[in-house]
C-alpha cells in the first residue's frame, strides 16, 4: 500500500488546476495568457503556425498575438452588476447594532467591508466556480484563553478569508450523524517569516494546514517546509498542532464553506467564453502575422541608370531597394489580402458566437468605437440568478457563525437571510409590483419590515435607512402634525357628523 503524502493534490485537484489557471490568466489579460505559452508545441493556447518553429521565431509571433480582453471585461461587468446596490442582510432576531455594524464594515481580516470582501470571493468565483471561504480566529494560546472573561472575548474578532481553488489541494467529506459534513481540508499555501528583528523583508515559508474533524472535534494540524540534512531533500514536517474553542466548548464543524455551495468541482462558469476568446485570440493573432507580411515590400529598378543615380533615388527614404541588370528579372508573391479577408470574416463570425451566448458587441456599421458589454442572455440572467441564490444561502450560514462565534446569540441558519443581489431575487421588481406592495401593507397584509426590504431593494429609500429612527423623526416632525386649528375643525366636524348620525338613530344621543 502506497502512502500518500500530506502534500500530493488529490485527482480532482489535478484535473481541473489547468483549467482554472487557463480562466485566471484570460481575466488578468494578454500577459497572463501569453505567460502560458513558452515553447511551441501541443497544448499551447496561442497555436503556432508549425510545432517546428524555433524559440526566437515563435516569441516573435507572441510579439504579434492580440487579445482581445473581452472575457476580462465580461467578468467586470457580472461583479460590477452583483454588486451594484449593497447586499441586503435582514436580521430575524435581535442582533446588536455592534454585530451588524461589524458584519458591514469590517468582516475581513483587515478590517475591510463587506462590499470588498464579495468582491474578492466573486472573482475567484467567477475565474474558477471553486472559491471557499473560511472563518479564522485570532490565535489564543490555552492560558491566555483560560484567564479571559466573556466580555473580553469580544474583542477577539472572528474574520472571513477566501481560500483560492489553487491553495485547497484535498478535501474529504464524511457521513456524521446521517449528514455529509467536511471532515477534511487541506490547504498550501506560503507563510511571510521574519528570521530575526533586523530583517528587511519576510521570508516565504511554504505551509500546509490540514483542517479536519478527529473524533467530532476540530482541530488544524501545520505541516511546514523543511530540508532534510541527510539528503538534502525538502519534506513537509508536523511543527504545530491547533485545537480550537468557541466560548470553551470543542467546535463540532470546519469553518470552511464552498461558495457555490457545492464540495464537488465543477467548470468554471467562465470556461465556455475563455474558450471562444481562445479561438479568437489565435485567429486575430494570425491576421495580425499575415498584416505584417502584407505591409512590407520591396520596390525593384530593372535599368542601366549608374549606381550614383540609383542611391539619389534610395537616399528619398521610399523604403527598400533593389538594382537589377537591365536584362535580369525578379518576382515576389502577392500580398495575402485574399487571406486577411477570408480572416476577418472568421473574426466576426467568433464575435458572433461569443454574442450568441450573452456578450452583445457594437453594430459595425455603428459610428461608435470599442466594444459594449451587456447582460441580454435568458441563459447568462438565469446563471447569474444560481449565483446569487447559491453565494447568499452559504453567505447566511457564514454571518450566522460569525456572530455565534463572537457574541454567542445562538442563532440557527435560518434567523437571518442574506441577499448578495436583490436584482436577482426570485421576485418579480417593478412599479407596479412595489404600489401592489404598498397596497398589501396597508391592508395589514405584508409586514412593514418586509416592505421596508423590498423598497431598499429598488433604490427607493437609502441602504442605511433605519425605519425606527425614521418613524421617530416623522413623529416629531412639526410639519407632518397637525396645527391647533386643524385640530379644532377636526373635533367640530366629529361633533357634526355625530349628531347627524344620532338623528338617524344609528347612535344614541348623548345628552
């Protein structure tokens, strides 16, 4: 029986790394994707002409290859769009203001908001549909955590990272009480070191952390780095081992979600674009080798003109020239313009074919420049409406963690919702739908909170609105209550229409 180490990948891992670095590199740009091919040869995105071509002819052909970025761009517009009005976190209990101001402005490791940690866990999402997030904690050693009072508790801060799908290398699941629960997730990555006080910079250390549940209980084990000095072979060694405590008991789970919400690994949902991009890269790049070709010539003088005249007519600048004898002939092949168009008719047919699932691109006869990128696929909406459901459902689970995890509220899964994007909630939006609100709240058919919610939602009140403060102030606001006159006149006209009814008999006379 082969032994496995605690730093090989395990088969899923190997199997869908390629595909995740080929997605990565199409979004960071044309460097990126060029740093991919470093000799000719098969399984290269920019394919060479012929796999025999040398080094120095092939990076002059890179030299040449255009991207045209429009994967990037596609990626910028989903987030942008995601994140186009601020989540919506809708608390089902009493939560302290502390808590839900911390969960908006500084959830992160660095304190950083909400808003730029979605960000961060959708562009992994997005490159590689495989981003987790994990919920760290300040290190407390043992003695310090025994001689710590509830209240100072607080002040350790739980934080939530994005493990990217590179880093987490082997992942284990296990039926635990007739549930499948993580019960194993192993991560490399590197670790800055300082060697001593007076070093200028860190060292790198590279690590790996196995998360795992030993017995219902969590604990991480840190492999480090080493050399050997036998053989001078480096190896992973046990250098630590870390059981946590949230509020003195044994935590029973691995913080560690996966942002779609699925163990499983998947195509990112990029991939179908990165793909077409990579066919149109490789046809725009190989328009671009022929142009070069086309725009150079070489003009020919068959004469018995002296060399003097000759070079006044080469001194001109009119480009390269050759002085033939008067007898002598020389030929050159055609420019390939037949070729450069039958290329650029390739180039918008792909065009096409990326439109054709969700890009929309500028009319050509258009007087504009560029390329517009705008969601109008049923299929790209509908994606982007699973990512949205999917992110917030694992987004509630990790907010409800969190706030147990440091302020001990005892919350379940389903006390507070999340809502990464509410112009992909499930709900119809619109004027009509929002007055059909309205109406339902004032038969006391739709509670007012909820109608607060969807009024955020469609940009009709400000995010940071507080309905309480703003019932306060509408009830001290001397313009909105009505003046001693208006009062008098209320009360003569009550007294009026009482009488009128007495006289009907509808009411008693009062005498």
């Amino acid at each position: 029986m082969i032994k496995i180490r605690v730093d090989e990948p395990c088969d899923s891992y190997e199997a869908y790394k390629h595909i995740w670095d080929k997605c990565r590199a199409f979004v960071a740009g044309e460097q990126a994707v060029k740093s991919l091919d470093i000799l000719p040869g098969n399984g290269n995105i920019l394919l060479p002409f012929s796999p025999t071509m040398s080094i120095e002819q092939y990076n002059f052909y890179k030299g040449e290859a255009e991207l045209p970025g429009i994967t990037s761009q596609f990626v910028s517009v989903v987030i942008s769009g995601l994140l186009r009005k601020a989540p919506v976190v809708t608390y089902k209990k009493d939560v302290p203001e502390e808590a839900k101001d911390w969960i908006t402005n500084g959830i992160s490791s660095t304190n950083g908001s909400l808003i730029s940690f979605l960000y961060a866990l959708l562009k992994e999402e997005m490159e590689t549909s495989r981003a987790w997030i994990y919920v760290d904690y300040p290190y407390v050693d043992e003695e310090t955590a025994l001689n710590i009072s509830k209240n100072e508790w607080k002040d350790y801060k739980p934080y939530a990272t994005v493990w990217p799908a590179n880093t987490v290398i082997n992942w284990q699941v296990r039926n635990i009480n007739g549930i499948n629960q993580l019960s194993r997730v192993i991560v490399r990555g590197f670790v800055d070191v300082y060697k001593d006080e007076e070093a200028f910079h860190p060292e790198s250390e590279e690590t790996i952390w196995v998360h795992e549940l030993i017995k219902n209980k969590y604990q991480v084990r840190i492999f480090t780095k080493i050399v050997n000095n036998t053989n001078n072979k480096p190896a992973f060694m046990l250098t630590k081992t870390i059981v946590p405590k949230m509020h003195g008991e044994y935590m029973t789970m691995i913080p560690a979600w996966p942002a779609n919400g699925s163990i499983d690994c998947m195509l990112p949902y990029i991939n179908t674009f990165v793909d077409k991009e990579a066919a149109l890269y490789n046809v725009m790049s190989r328009r671009n080798h022929l142009l070069y070709g086309a725009a150079t010539y070489t003009p020919w003088i068959a004469s018995d003109m002296q060399h003097d005249t000759f070079k006044k007519i080469v001194d001109q600048g009119l480009g390269t020239w050759i002085l033939l004898g008067k007898d002598d002939k020389i030929g050159s092949l055609a420019p390939p313009v037949e070729a450069l168009k039958d290329l650029n008719t390739a180039i918008e047919a792909k065009l096409e074919e990326l439109a054709k699932l969700g890009l929309r691109f500028l009319a050509p006869e258009s007087a504009q420049s560029g390329v517009a990128l705008t969601i109008r696929n049923a299929a790209q909406t509908a994606t982007l409406g699973v990512i949205n459901t999917k992110l917030s459902e694992v987004m509630s689970d990790v907010i409800v963690h969190m706030l147990n995890r440091r302020f001990d509220l005892q919350l379940t899964s389903t006390d507070i919702t999340f809502s990464l994007s509410p112009d992909f909630d499930p709900v119809s939006i619109g004027v009509e739908f929002l007055r059909i609100a309205t109406e339902w709240y004032q038969a006391n058919l739709l509670p007012r909170s909820e109608w607060i919610r969807l009024l955020k939602a469609n940009e009709m009140l400000s995010p940071e609105y507080v309905d309480e403060e703003g019932v306060q102030e509408i009830n001290t606001d001397e313009l909105t209550q009505p003046g001693s006159t208006q009062q008098d006149d209320g009360l003569k006209t009550a007294a009026a229409l009482k009488a009128e009814l007495a006289k009907l008999k509808l009411v008693p006379r009062v005498t």
